[in-house]
C-alpha cells in the first residue's frame, strides 16, 4: 500500500509521478517475470467522474555485482481508468418496452390524425435524480413517390412527451433528400426542464399530429425515429449541481411506422382447423386445412382480392410439398365486386380460406400465412397486414 510520500506532483492538478517500492524480487538471467500495479479508488462525491491515465513508466534495478540500472520512461498504449463518484448521476438509455412494434399509423382525408406515437424510448438516472433539458432524434421517412410527401407537409408538428406531459414542441433541421423518396432531418426539442428521478425509468415519447391527406399524398409513406446517444450533444441532463450528464454511448431506433388511410386489424382470434388425412392411387397424402381470419376496417373503406395468391402471403417447410387453394369466401358479401370482398369503414367480417396439401406418404411439415394484402380502391392492393402473433396462430401443422 502506498502513501503520500510515494506520489509526486509534476504538473500542479493534472500530472503525477508515483513511485511503487518493490523489495526482495529477483529476475534471474534469461527470465521474464511481470510486474502488477493494482489501481482502486476511494468513494469520492466532490468528482461526477474521472480518469487517470497512465503515459510512461520508468523501471529501477540492481544485478547481482551491485550496480544500478534505471530504465529510461517509455511511452505506453492508451492506458486510462474511469472513476464514478459514489453519489454522481449515471443516464442510462434505452427503448421503452412501449416502443410501437412495426405497424400502421392511419390518418383522414378529411382532417389531421392526432396521437401518432413514433418511437418511446426511456432514461434512467442513476445514483441520483437529474434534469433533461434538451433532446434532438433523427426522423426519417420512406415517401411514395408523391412530391408532396415530404417531412414539412406531412407534419403539422411533432412534440416530446415525458412520462404522460408534453413539455416542448419540437423543430425541424435542415430536410435531407429527395421529395416523395428518402428524407430525413434532425427534429430538437428545447427550452424545457423535465425531472428524472433517481432510479427510475422514465419514457420519452416523439408523437405526431400528422397533416389532411388530401390526395392520398401520405398513402403508404413510412416513417420511423433513431435516439443517437454515441454523439453526447444530442441530449443535455444535469444533475443538481447542474454538471452535465454523459449518457451510456448507443444509437436506440425506433420500428418503421407506415401511415394509411385504410387500417385494417384482427376482430377477433384467428383459428386453424384440419381434415381427415387421404390417400391418393398414387400413394401420397393429402389433407385438408382451414384458416378462419376476423378483420375489421378502420375509419375507410378497404378492398381484398378474391384471387387469395394476391390476397394471402404464405411460406411452408419444407419444401416440397403441393399445397392449391380450394375455398377462399367472406361471412358477409354485402359491397362485394367480382374480383374483390369489401369492407365498409367499420365493418367486421370473418374471410375463411381453405387450402389442399399433397405430399409423399409420411411427410409433414408447416403452411404458414405470412401477410394479407388489400387497398384502398377495386385494385386491392398497396396495403400489407403483417403480424407476427397472427403469423404464429395461422400456421397450419400438417399431416400430423
């Protein structure tokens, strides 16, 4: 153990020379030993954080006829030990178990959508409580080709929520990229005060007020938002000794969100049920199965193909096996064309669709539905429904 004689000051406050006694310890001839220096710190709370780094080290010996060596100081590889104080504030950062999954934001024709939550994420402040300030987040958006789908037409503005409050409304950066493709920007929020408290969770979410869609100019655009914390400039927290908080170095992205005026969802528990095995002349064995899917459309009118190759996305495995559609029909043909089921705005319908599997005797496998697709016109196209929970209930088990 060391003490205050064995520390000399070079550089008043910065630089130090410390001088490690070692007594007794032999090195024979053509023997290599190593040498340890072990660093602890005392709790400190005058220092949020520091760092001792270790430029050059100077070795002294005596051999064995008496003579003295001393090692001149060479220099080191980046050497540095970070110190916290016991009672400084720690930010760490990550995304809220709220976050939105990959989904639909549905917005009107005929009025702005309010509410569109797009990314949580949540800070903790550790050891003590602090004071965020100020955020930036990325925003990107994925456009439809419109000209007019753009980051400043499609918001009427963006704000910051902490825990249920909204404490500021956030401002545009410079509008990278091109109109109706890619574009993105940094949205700041600023001149707020919002407490942390010690050891807590708490969420920030980035929420919308998504403009009129007139013209369907919005109509399948994506949008998503990326909290960057490996450059330490985009949040400002203090602690109460208002000393400015690093937190953990990590880029935290939120799920795409894709905007629509036809929302389309689950009405209830989608169901699969089998057929009694066959056995065909040939040998191979078939089997009939059935998904049943309730859905309901949202404040629009949708459209679903009755071709359910366009309609329905499947996978199997393995490979291999024949599987044909039999039956594909809805519970209610009221507004149904020729080509396509049709939803009202509201309305709830259950859409049943039977399908044949064949393969060799004693095969089995899984046939999974991956997706429906529907529109917003008699086309029925341009919308995707995908959920992984549906996904998961809908896979069909076969010749089991």
């Amino acid at each position: 153990n060391l003490n205050q004689g064995n520390f000399s000051e070079l550089t008043v406050g910065s630089d130090y020379r410390v001088s490690v006694p070692v007594n007794g310890y032999v090195v024979k001839a053509v023997q290599t030993k190593y040498l340890y220096v072990n660093i602890s710190f005392l709790p400190t709370s005058d220092r949020a954080t520091g760092t001792v780094n270790v430029t050059g080290i100077t070795i002294r010996s005596v051999d064995g006829t008496g003579v003295t060596d001393t090692e001149p100081t060479v220099a080191l590889p980046a050497r540095s030990f970070t110190y916290q104080g016991s009672g400084a504030a720690q930010l760490v950062a990550t995304l809220s178990p709220a976050n939105p999954p990959i989904g639909f934001i549905e917005i009107s024709s005929s009025a702005p959508s309010d509410g569109a939550v797009l990314g949580i994420y949540s800070l903790k402040s550790q050891n003590q409580s602090a004071t965020l300030r100020a955020l930036k987040v990325n925003l990107g958006i994925w456009g439809n080709g419109n000209p007019d789908s753009t980051i400043p037409k499609m918001l009427n503005s963006i704000a910051l929520k902490v825990g249920d409050t909204v404490v500021a409304n956030g401002s545009l950066g410079t509008i990278n990229g091109v109109a109706g493709d890619y574009q993105d920007t940094v949205v700041t929020f600023s001149n707020f005060s919002a407490e942390l408290p010690a050891d807590k969770y708490i969420d920030l979410s980035i929420v919308a007020r998504i403009a009129q869609d007139t013209g369907h100019r919005f109509e399948g655009m994506y949008a998503t938002t990326t909290l960057d914390l490996t450059d330490p400039s985009n949040i400002d927290v203090e602690d109460a000794s208002f000393v400015h908080i690093v937190p953990n170095s990590i880029a935290l992205a939120g799920n795409s969100q894709q905007l629509t005026e036809s929302l389309v969802s689950a009405a209830g528990m989608p169901t699969v049920t089998y057929g009694q095995l066959g056995t065909t002349q040939t040998g191979t064995t078939t089997q009939q199965f059935v998904f049943t899917v309730p859905l309901v459309a949202g404040k629009n009118a949708i459209y679903i193909s009755k071709d359910v190759y366009t309609s329905i996305g499947t996978s199997s495995t393995p490979t291999g096996f024949t599987i044909s559609s039999v039956n594909f029909t809805d519970s209610d043909n009221s507004g149904d064309g020729a080509s396509y089921f049709y939803l009202a705005p509201g309305q709830a319908k259950t859409f049943t669709a039977t399908y044949q599997a064949t393969a060799a005797f004693g095969s089995s496998g899984a046939f999974q539905v991956t997706g429906l697709t529907y529109g917003t016109d008699t086309t029925a196209v341009g919308g995707l429904l995908y959920s992984p929970d549906i996904s998961a209930i809908l896979t069909a088990n076969l010749f089991h």
